[in-house]
C-alpha cells in the first residue's frame, strides 16, 4: 500500500476553497494527496487537521478496545 503524501500549500492554493471551514485566519493548509492519483483528498488548516488526528486517535483507541473485547 502507498502512502499518502502530505504537502503545505498557501491557503490561495486550496483545491477546495469552498469546502475549507477555516475562520482562524491561517494563512496556509494541509493537503493530503493521494499517492496513486496525485490528486487532492483532503485539506485542513492546521487547527482543523489537529482536530482530526485527535479524533482519529480517538477512533483507533475504540477499535483496539473493541477488538480486546470478547
């Protein structure tokens, strides 16, 4: 499996501007691109992206939880 790749781009570089939530004012974003196709899966801005992984991190805790359950 190919990983994503991840690149920092001004936020005038947005491959979905319309779809960015960011009212924090930041000034560039995180993309995540896919490996295969090269293209644009997701972005966040950095405040954005930190709530993600959080959330992300949350999810795989359950998932190992769940799967030590009988």
């Amino acid at each position: 499996m190919n990983e994503y790749e991840f690149r920092i781009v001004g936020i005038e570089h947005a491959a979905f501007p319309l779809q960015l939530q960011c009212h924090h004012h930041c000034s560039y974003i995180i993309q995540c691109v896919n490996p295969m196709t090269h293209d644009v899966e997701l972005e966040f801005c950095p405040l954005q992206a930190e709530i993600f992984a959080g959330a992300l991190l949350e999810a795989i805790e359950l998932s190992h939880l769940s799967a030590e359950s009988p």
